[in-house]
C-alpha cells in the first residue's frame, strides 16, 4: 500500500515527496510484496530522504502531512506523535482496532487543528459513488435490499494480518469497506448479526433498520487460491444497480443499461483530495474520520455478533 500511495503523491501537482520511513530501504527492482500487484506502485528516488525509524521523519520541519501506510495496530501511536508534531494525517483503512483508540485519535486531531483524514478508497471509487447517486436520486431514498460483498484469499503474503489482535481479522480490515459504505448510504442500524460464511475468516452479516431495511454483507478471507472479488446489488421499487465482476449494471422494468465506469485512479483521487483538505485547511467532508470510527465500531459488533453465532446486537449507544 506505501508504493500504491506513493506512487500517486508523485503524480500530484504542487505536492513534493520529502520522506519515506520504512524498517528498509525500497529499491529499484525489489521484491513486490503484499497483494496489490495489478495497481501502480513506485519505487523510492534517490531525491527522497529515507528513514528507518517513523520518528525521525516527524522531526523533519519541512514535512506538512503524512501518509500512514502500517499495520493497523500501529495506527493509533503514529497519527498520535504526529498530529502532536503539527503534521497534517492521512491515515490508511481501518483507522484503529477498537473504538477507544479511535477516540483517543479524534480527540487528539480536534486539539491539532490539523487535517486527519482516514483512506477509505471505496468513497472515491466510480461505482461507489455512482451508487450512492442511485440511492438518492433514482431510489430516492427508499431500498428494498442491499447485498454488498467482498472476499480473496486468505493472506499468506502478511504475518500481522493473519493475527486478530494486530489486524482486527477479516471483518475490520477487510470487510470495513463495506461496512463504511452501507453506514454512508443508510445511516446506523439499530441492531446487527452475524455468523461465518465458510472456512477461515468469513462472514454473512446483516445491518438491521428500524424500517425493515436488511442490509447484507458478506465475504472475508477464504481458501489461499480464491480470487479477489467485490460487488453489490441495491434494489429500488422497480430499478435494481449491481456491481458484478467490476461491470456495473442498471436493471429497469423495461431491461437492463450498462453503466460506463470511467478510467481513474481511486488512490490518486484520495490523495488529491486530502492534499487539497490540507491546503485549503477544510475538514475532509466526502471522507470523515468521525465515520471511519463508526467503521470500526460497527465492525467489532458484528465480529462479537459472529463470535456468538449470529445473536442479535443493539447498536444503541
């Protein structure tokens, strides 16, 4: 994900890459690593100091903002020490473990007055944003189903990810994307359940309306050789939006219109957005970091949901 991100911030205008903190220096024709290989990543240029310790980088005046690219249970410690350091944070998906830490970041970005944003790339992705256009306009806001999925193989190429109290397992730092999405369209449930779908680190959760609204989410980590997918359906009245092997789909009463999902880089469009939050010192609206904690907080009720085989949880707070 840190070569995904820089490779972005090298593609913005009036933006300069200072400094990358990594425990080893990237080189050019290194090992690729993680699961990101179909996305545009980059090597780090000699003009770029590099720093084997986090710290250090915060020392460094000239830096504005930085972009947290670590596992996510040191997300909490670096958006800290570096909000106290005055920076500008962008922090990657999922914003913490739990919500406390969430909290304790929050409160300490309030104090700042600096710009804390959290990645959550599905919001400036074509098909997400299309279809939150349909809920509002085309719906108008009534929906009748929603099933949003997600699921890979299990992550081999990472030790901290396959450790629950490092990564949050599949459900936080996988399925959060949806979980973020359906908080977005429809706004908190008021109780939600879950039990497991298949091996490994799976759910089939559901998000419970006080208007009957069930909305379902499901995937996680499977076997090691299943492929990366994602989708949804959203069905309206009469018109139904689907998302289904990266086409995207409108079914009316009288057929079915492929909508065009136009090129574009999601991670460049965050990062330019977050560039300009900073510039401009404008809270980041289309990506508030108040609701990646509800991410994370609705996360963590439908794992302990899971975990009690699939007993219902009030969301009341």
């Amino acid at each position: 994900m840190g070569g995904v991100h820089l490779a972005a911030i090298e593609r913005i205008e009036n933006a300069t890459l200072t400094a990358v903190a990594t425990r080893t220096r990237p080189v050019a024709g290194g090992p690729a690593r993680g699961n990101l290989h179909h996305l545009k990543t980059a090597t780090l240029p000699d003009s770029v100091k590099w720093h084997s310790d986090w710290r250090q980088l915060l020392l460094d005046p000239e830096i504005d903002a930085v972009d947290i690219c670590l596992p996510t249970y040191l997300h909490k410690e670096v958006v800290l020490s570096a909000l106290e350091s005055g920076k500008h944070v962008l922090c990657e998906k999922p914003m913490a473990l739990n919500s406390s830490d969430c909290d304790e970041m929050l409160e300490a970005a309030s104090r700042s007055n600096r710009i804390f944003m959290v990645g959550q790339v599905l919001r400036f992705m074509f098909p997400y944003r299309y279809a939150s256009s349909f809920v509002s306009t085309t719906c108008h806001g009534i929906v009748k189903a929603c099933t949003m999925s997600r699921a890979t193989g299990y992550p081999q190429w990472s030790n901290w990810l396959s450790r629950g109290e490092q990564s949050g397992g599949a459900i936080l730092d996988l399925l959060s994307h949806d979980i973020d999405q359906a908080l977005k369209l429809f706004g908190h449930p008021t109780s939600v359940s879950a039990v497991a779908q298949g091996e490994i680190d799976t759910m089939r959760g559901k998000l419970h309306y006080a208007n009957g609204l069930e909305v379902l989410i499901e995937g996680g980590w499977f076997a090691p050789e299943v492929p990366f997918s994602a989708g949804f359906e959203i069905a309206g009245s009469e018109e139904t939006l689907s998302l289904q092997k990266e086409k995207l789909t409108l079914h009316l009463p009288f057929g079915e219109q492929s909508v065009e999902i136009p090129e574009h880089d999601a991670y460049l469009d965050e990062l330019t957005y977050f560039i300009e939050c900073c510039r401009n010192n404008v809270a980041p609206e289309l990506c508030s970091p108040l609701e990646s904690a509800q991410a994370v907080r609705f996360a963590n009720l439908l794992r302990t949901s899971r975990e009690q085989n699939g007993k219902e949880i009030s969301c009341e707070k």
